[in-house]
C-alpha cells in the first residue's frame, strides 16, 4: 500500500520537530493498518528523508511504501 502522509508539525517546539514527525507517521501507519504501534518498523531510507534537513525542518508531507506481514509487523520505507 501507499499512502502520502501529512506531516504538519508546527506546534511543537522547532528542534523537536523531525522526532515529532516520526511519531505521527508510527501514528498514521497503524491507525490505517490496524498494527500494534511497537511493531511498526520504518526503513533507513525513511529516516534518513525526515531528517535530512535536521531536526527543526522535516518535509511537510512524505509518499511511503507499507507492507503487513502475517505476524503484524508491519514495514514502512521510501517507495
């Protein structure tokens, strides 16, 4: 599945704004995959795009790839 998820995080501090962007998208995944939120594993790729401009400026909205396996892990990546 993709899905294109908005990451508007203005009311948070400006240095903690890429952690708070990586909560909302564990948020997002397992709200619409029905996953367990501690079972939700994002890629490398993925984290290495939020954070890419440091910690105060993350992308306002980011494209992934969500795959669930039969275990309920579910796996988050950069399409």
């Amino acid at each position: 599945m993709f899905y294109m998820i908005p990451l508007r995080v203005k009311c948070v501090p400006r240095s903690d704004r890429s952690a708070a962007a990586m909560k909302k998208i564990k948020v997002f995944v397992a709200r619409h995959t029905h996953g367990d939120p501690e079972k939700i594993w994002i890629d490398d790729s993925l984290n290495k795009a939020i954070w890419a401009k440091g910690g105060s400026s993350p992308p306002r909205r980011i494209s992934v790839k969500v795959i669930k396996f039969e275990d309920g892990v579910v796996e988050v990546s950069v399409p």
